[in-house]
C-alpha cells in the first residue's frame, strides 16, 4: 500500500517505522541511538551487546563490534541486504 503526498510518497512500512519511533518505550539495560543514515533508532543491549533496529533486525554481537568502529552509521543498502537475506556483516571499511 502507497500512499501519496503531492510532494512525496511514503510506504505503509515508513509510516509504521514512525509511528514505532513515536510509541517506543525505552527498556533500562538498552541503549538507544537515532542512527541518521537509517532514518530510525537502534537499541543495542547493554550486557549482550546484540543491536536491533527499529524494524526488527537483529545484529549479532560480533555485528555490533564492527558497527560500532562507524559510530553505528549502518549504509542502508547494507541494512536493506540484511533485511532480505539475513546475512551477516564480517567487515567494515
């Protein structure tokens, strides 16, 4: 389902992804970050270190390590890779 503005259209799926960021409720052992090349929060556990997004990816804590040397700033096309096929991320540049 699209929907259109005069300007811009937006995917159900966007609209759910704001509505999730407006309602999310922040857990204690959880950071949380807006990650600005994802256009959403991640939340990434404390003791675990396992980081999942906005849209339910889970990224292993292995994953997270290699992130985290790129301050978390996942490319959406790796991110939408992900999403699709489950991968995993082995290196970062």
């Amino acid at each position: 389902m699209i929907f259109y503005n005069k300007r811009k259209k937006f995917t159900l799926n966007i609209l759910i992804t704001v509505i999730i960021f407006l309602i999310m409720e922040e857990k204690p052992d959880w950071n949380y970050q807006f990650i600005e090349s994802l256009g959403m929060k991640i939340a990434i556990n404390k003791t675990s270190n396992i980081l999942y997004t906005e849209d339910k990816i889970r990224y292993s804590p292995e994953e997270c390590h290699l992130l985290s040397k790129i301050n978390y700033q996942i490319p959406l096309q790796v991110h939408i890779l992900k999403k699709l096929f489950q991968g995993s991320i082995i290196k970062v540049q």
